[in-house]
C-alpha cells in the first residue's frame, strides 16, 4: 500500500487542514479584537480622576468634567502649599496645608470622607504648582483603578466584540465551505461515479467502466466493479453465444431429421401405392428404409447423449480399470470394418497394465467416436493408428491418420456440435455430433481433448488424469 492514498489519510488530512485554518481563523479575531479596542479605548492609567491625567500648565485646560459629575473638586496649591485657586464648589476648604496635614488626607481612613490624589506640574511661567483631587467616597462606588470602566467604554467593548464575532462566522463559514468541496471533491464524486454504474450494471449496460482517480479503498472498489461488469458482459454474450447456438442446433436437427424421415415417407409411399414391383427393387427399398431410420435413431441417440454430457449435474461414475486392455479389446472390435474399407490400423499398446479411473461406456463412445470418423472420410489405403502413451500424472489416448485432413475452415470449429468433415452436409455423412460428445466425454473425466495436423496426419489425442480429481 506503499504510495497509495487511502481514505482515512484522506480524511485525516482534510481534517487536520480544518482544523488548522480554524485555528488560525480564531488567532486573527483575536489580534483583531485587541487592535480595534487598543485603537478605541483609553491607556491603561488614562483616568479622568486621577491628578496626574487631569493637570495642565494652564488650570482653565484641565478636563474636571468627570471630577464635577461625582460633586468633587480640584485645588491648586503654590510652592508653600497655600491654596491659590479652586476647581469646583467646595467650601470650607482651608487657605493652606502643612506638610502633615496634607499627608493626613492621603490616609485610607474610616474618619476621611475623600479620596485625594496630588500631582505637581509647572503653569505658564515655570512656577511649581500642586493639582491637589478631592472625591466623596459615597459618589464614587467603585474602588480606584488605572482603568475606570465607563459606558463609553463598555460600548467600545461590545462593538468591538460583535465585529469580531462577525468576522469569525464568516471564516468559519469560508473554512467549512473549503473542507465540504474537498471531501466532495475526494468523496462524493467517486461515490456518485459508483452508484452511477451500479445502476447502469442493472440497466443491463455491462460494457459501461468507472474511471476515477481517488483513495485506495475507492480504486479497489473501482477496480472490483470493473472486473464484476466485465464477468456480466462476458456471460451476456456467452449467454447470446449459447442462444445462437441453440437456434442453429435446432435448424441442424431439424435439418438432419427431416432428410431421412422425407426419404423414408417417399420409399414407404412408393411401396404402399405398388409402384415398386420388381422384388430386387423391393428389398432395396425396404434396406434403404432401414437405413434411413437407423440413421435417425442415431441422431436422437447421439442427441439425448450430447444433453446428458452438458448438463453440469450428469453423474460419471469411474472405476480404476485397465486402460491398455480396454483399447485393445475396442481395436479387435474395429479390425474387421478397417480391413473391409481396406485401410492399414495400427495399434502401439503397452503390454503391461493402464490403470486409470474410468467410466467405460462413456469413453467407449469418446473412442469409437474418433475411430469411425476415420474409418468413415478417409480412402482406402489410409493409415489409421491407435496409440496409448503413459505418463507419470496423465495418459494420453491418440487416433492419428495421413488420410484426406481436416479443412482448414473447419479446425477451428471441428469440436461445434453438428460439424462434419465434408462441407457439403450430406444426409449420409453422420450426426455432426461424434466429436462435440468425445471432447464432453473427456471434461467430464477431468481431461481434453485436442486436434493436432502437423507433420501431414490428423492427430486426435485424448488425454485422462492417472487420479480421479474427486478423490482429492
């Protein structure tokens, strides 16, 4: 998995890019927050009540808007600490202080009524003068701070707050936006590219593919649809294959019955309206009934065969025999038809004993099947050879001929059921079926069965497993 993205990294990812932005969404509000209310509000220490924010050279520019509002007042005192001037409507306030007394008002005592705050600075000519606040306590009702919060200021405060609260939801909304379009991006479409051919899979569209590039649990989900439509649009046209071969089977056994049943109504009318008189002509006639219907017998026979060996559930029972004495009892059987066509057979069988497993009527047929095509299309003069090769895990049963071939339009095909080795489909040239049935014959014992025309001979070689595979 080396190299490849997968859904939880995926995932992790974009989250952890959220989670970032968020963050640093969160640290720009707050520098935010701070400068516009550093920019609004007062410095620290910037009280309008204190004496040092309050004296100015010139005492008619002293702000005492704040100390008037609480009904206290401001007193100016000269270097010998007499009062010279008085800010506000106080009276009874002496004409000059000592040293001590003017201490005595800075003490935080029960018995002292006023805040007092003092603070010196110098008027328009240089002379030192004392700026000395004076605050009832019962009009101030918060203790002094460096900061006195004010409703102006509460004001700025919560503006500030609703700009900053305002600016947050808009890049919080802005990082949620990036992050859905991502996952989508990386997600959903993969997901609506699925769904989509899921359900042109069921529409019956097998040819349709899915082409994304996304997580490695997506491309292996990809890959699998891919694979699954594949198998569906092969099967739909083995499945068509199949159909079509099944209608052409039909217009074959229609073809093949009709011809020997139409021959056989012909000579049976012809011998019913007395048109045949000669006893000669008769028992021709009579021959070539039997002929005839012997051919469609073998037909059917080879028909009901061949539906047998097709059908998956078809039982085979096997039995460990001896296969070189099998094949030399069947060469005795066909010695005699070989040297009335007047062809050379051959047989190459090991003398010792072939033991396989079996089934002995079915591959009796497989056999007789090979051995009569070529007794069948070849001329006289023909070698004909049976052979039987052992090996370690397999046999190998061969009927090999240097007779007339196969055409070469009809080696791929010569296994298809009702193909025959002359083209010109005659009603006497068999079934069709002697080769379809001998290759069913040899999967149902787990082997093959194969067609080979090299070196100038038509070489069929059937081949079976020295082990039943069901066994194992």
């Amino acid at each position: 998995m080396r190299g490849k993205s997968t859904l939880s990294g995926m995932l992790l990812r974009n989250y952890i890019f959220f989670s970032l932005t968020v963050g640093a969404s969160v640290l720009l509000v707050l520098l935010f927050f701070v400068e516009r209310t550093s920019e609004r509000m007062p410095s620290q220490g910037a009280s309008p009540l204190q004496a040092g924010e309050i004296v100015r050279p010139h005492t008619d520019d002293m702000p005492l808007e704040a100390v008037l509002a609480l009904h206290g007042w401001v007193e100016i005192l000269d270097e010998g600490l007499r009062v010279i001037e008085i800010k506000g409507s106080r009276a009874g306030v002496p004409s000059s202080y000592t040293e001590e007394k003017l201490n005595r008002l800075f003490h935080d005592e029960k018995q002292n009524p006023y805040y007092t705050s003092i603070a010196p600075f110098r008027n328009d000519d240089g002379q030192l003068r004392y700026a000395l606040v004076r605050l009832p306590k019962n009009n101030v009702k918060i203790e002094m701070a460096p900061l006195v919060e004010t409703t102006e200021n509460q004001a700025i405060f919560w503006k500030a707050s609703a700009e900053a609260g305002l600016l947050f939801l808009v890049l919080f909304g802005f990082n949620v936006l990036v992050y859905s379009r991502l996952t989508a991006v990386r997600l959903t479409n993969p997901l609506s590219a699925i769904a989509a051919g899921i359900r042109s899979v069921a529409g019956g569209l097998y040819h349709k593919r899915l082409r994304f590039k996304a997580s490695f649990e997506l491309v292996q989900i990809q890959e699998s649809f891919n694979a699954m439509a594949e198998k569906l649009e092969q099967t739909e046209s083995d499945k068509r294959l199949l159909e079509e071969s099944r209608q052409q089977m039909l217009m074959h056994i229609s073809h093949d019955l009709k011809t020997p049943i139409t021959a056989i109504q012909g000579y049976a009318e012809a011998l019913q309206l007395g048109m045949v008189e000669d006893e000669a002509k008769k028992l021709r006639t009579i021959r070539r009934i039997h002929d005839k219907a012997e051919l469609v017998a073998e037909l059917l026979e080879d028909m009901f065969e061949l539906f047998k060996l097709e059908s998956p559930d078809y039982p085979v029972i096997k039995e460990a025999l001896d296969l070189a004495e099998f094949l030399r009892e069947m060469a005795v059987d066909y010695y005699d038809p070989f040297e009335e066509k007047q062809l050379l057979f051959e047989c190459d069988i090991p003398p010792g004993e072939v033991i396989v497993p079996f089934n002995d009527k079915l591959l009796y047929r497989a056999v007789s099947n090979l051995l009569a095509n070529a007794l069948k299309y070849n001329p006289p003069g023909t070698h004909v050879q049976l052979l039987l090769l052992d090996g370690h895990k397999t046999v190998r049963i061969e009927v090999s001929d240097n007779g007339i071939g196969i055409p070469d339009a009809l080696r791929d095909s010569v296994f298809d059921a009702f193909v025959r080795g002359d083209a010109a489909r005659k009603s006497d040239g068999g079934t069709g079926l002697g080769l379809t049935i001998a290759k069913h014959v040899a999967a149902k014992h787990g082997g093959s069965l194969a067609l080979d025309t090299g070196g100038n001979r038509t070489r069929f070689a059937l081949t079976l497993p020295k082990i039943d595979s069901r066994v194992n």
